[in-house]
C-alpha cells in the first residue's frame, strides 16, 4: 500500500511542476556584465542600458549588446519563433516587455554598435529624448521591421 501511495504522491507532484511550468510566464535573465556575448555580433555585453533579449520557445535566451544586433538577428532565418522580446530602459536600466517598450531610432547616443536606438518604459521620457535629438518615438515592432 506505501508503495502504491508513493507513486501516486509522485505521479501528483511531476503534474503540478509541469502545470506550474506552463503557467508562468517568460522572464529576463540578468545580464552579466563581460560574460554575456552578444547573439548577433559576439561582443561582450559591457553596456546593460542597451541591452536586450530574445526569449525562444524553446526557451533559449539569445542576449544582445544593442538593439541593432536584436534586429537584425530578429529579421534573419536562423533565428527560430520568439516567445517573448525584453529590452533595457534607457535611463532605469530595467527590463521592459519589448511589447510595452518606446523606442527612440537614431539618437546621437554612442551605442555599442552604433544603431543609436534606445529603449524607454514611460512614453513622456522617450518623447523628451526625441525632441532633444530630434527623432521620433517608435514601438519595438516597428523598430524590428
């Protein structure tokens, strides 16, 4: 009768961690500073306010050092169906949900690999860097393309 409990009480467990595991949703990994390489270009990621990742759906992280590297990797054939795209805050240094992020293209900001473009979580603080550097606020999507 253990016996037969025991595999019950196993069977119970794997179907919650298996239910739990497909509930959650996507999250960052930090970025480590000069251990992280960048997908695209291979450099080391050494400037976390333009960096970015590309969740897979296999749940594979592809990190880049500048959100140019993400586009262009985001446009090529080899990179398989995104999950999930988080960007870094300009300012914050935090990640945002590349679907909520505000994109500001070709600022005169010196970026790893030189795109110029910059993430920013709050719209009122992308549109005050963009009158500065005379640009214009883009979403994430728009930048990819």
């Amino acid at each position: 009768m253990l016996r037969i409990f025991s595999k019950k009480s196993r069977s119970y467990f794997f179907v919650i961690v298996i239910l739990c595991s497909c509930s959650s949703k996507p999250t960052p990994e930090p970025i480590h500073v000069g251990e992280d390489v960048c997908a695209n270009c291979r450099m080391a990621i050494i400037e976390p306010q333009f960096a970015s990742e590309i969740i897979l759906s296999s749940g594979e992280v592809l990190k880049f050092d500048d959100l140019g590297c993400l586009a262009a990797r985001s446009k090529s054939t080899e990179t398989p169906v995104m999950q999930n795209t988080f960007v870094n805050d300009y300012l914050t240094r935090e990640w945002i949900n590349g679907e909520k992020a505000v994109i500001v293209r070709g600022a005169t900001v010196q970026t790893p690999m030189g795109s110029g473009a910059v993430a920013f979580t709050s719209p009122e603080e992308a549109e005050k860097f963009a009158a500065v550097n005379e640009r214009q606020c883009i979403t994430l999507q728009e930048f990819l393309q």
